[in-house]
C-alpha cells in the first residue's frame, strides 16, 4: 500500500492502520468482509489472528476471510482461532474455475465441513472462459486480453489443454444458446460449497 516496512503485510500495525484508511476513503464506519490478502511469512499467524478479532469486536469489521493460501495454512488459522477464542474465517477467496481445479483436492472440501463460504477469484480465467482468447494466448479478442494483462494471464494459464478446454466451453455456450461466461459461472454456482465466485467486468 506503501513505502517502509509497515507499508504491507499482515502485523497488527498493518491491519488496523489499513482497515482505518479504507473505512476513511469509503467514508463508512465498517465493512461487512474484510478480507486478508494471502500468508505473510513474516508475521506470527497469532499476531495476525488477533488484530483481526480485535477489528471483529471493535465493530469496524462483521466478518473476516481469507485469501490463497494452502490448505495447512488455513487449517492452521482456524485451529489457532479456536483455541484463543478469536474470530474464524467466515470465507475463502481461492483460485478456482473450469481451467484451475487444483483446489479440489483440499481446500474447497475442508471448507465446505468446516462451513466457511467460497469466493473464488478469476472464475472467468481472466477471460479464457469468456471467449476472449480463441486458442490461444496471442489470440486475444479484447483490448485488456492483448494488452499489458496478457503477461499475468500467461504466468496463470498456459497449457494446451486450457485453451482446448476453453473451446468446449464455447461449444457448450453455443448448443445452449448461452454466453461461455455464463456457462463457466453455472458450472461454478452448481458446486454447493460455492458461494459467490468474484467476477472482473470491464463494463
């Protein structure tokens, strides 16, 4: 977010001078989700556990997730929850659609017993399962698709197989009369332990 150590990460400084900021910019006394960004290596999970309870009780936050991690992680995070009494995950932004199912092996099942939501992010692959590449990366139909976002969709997605998997979803889309986006959608809301998948639109 900024410059100098306490600039990012997870510690207790970081959290409520952050959570503080943005309640500023959104002019609101609290948010509903509050959401950490991935594991910080260089912060005690403790630590981390604990400023978030406080922002919990402090009213500020309702609930609190989490964001890509690996399954022992969270698993680790909710155990520590509940041995201090502090506030649990209430849902887990993972990577996960029709291209990325890595997730399935672990952690979209623990969570779905433990009763923590799903949120996946790049439901869409960042635009694979929309249509807007047709086989392959420097195929990009859209202005985000063959611009400077086509290195992060590349370092994401970049096997054969997503592009043929892509095209079956096209060919899906079009025997249903559907859009492929709704389609990747469908197949992701027909999971149970999904809750809300967070899609990017550009309009």
């Amino acid at each position: 977010m900024k410059p100098g150590p306490n600039g990012g990460g997870l510690s207790r400084k970081a959290i409520m001078s952050e959570l503080d900021n943005s309640l500023r910019r959104l002019d609101m006394d609290y948010v509903d989700l509050y959401q950490i960004h991935r594991w910080d290596p260089a912060t005690p999970i403790e630590e981390t556990l604990e400023a978030l309870h406080d922002v919990v009780k402090s009213g500020k936050v309702r609930y609190i997730g989490a964001s890509s991690m690996w399954a022992w992680q969270f698993t680790k995070a909710l155990m520590l929850a509940d041995q201090n009494g502090w506030t649990r995950f209430a849902t887990m932004q993972n990577h996960y659609n029709l291209l990325n199912r890595e997730e399935e092996r672990e952690m979209n099942k623990y969570c779905a017993k433990t009763g923590v939501g799903l949120m996946p992010w790049s439901p869409l692959a960042r635009g694979i399962l929309a249509g807007s590449y047709k086989g392959g990366l420097d195929k990009g139909q859209t202005t985000r698709s063959s611009g400077v976002d086509r290195k992060r969709t590349g370092m994401l997605y970049r096997g054969e197989m997503d592009f043929a998997i892509a095209d079956r979803v096209i060919e899906v889309a079009e025997r249903y009369g559907k859009t492929p986006a709704q389609i990747s959608v469908a197949w992701l809301l027909n999971k149970p332990e999904i809750a809300a998948p967070v899609v990017g639109v550009s309009k």
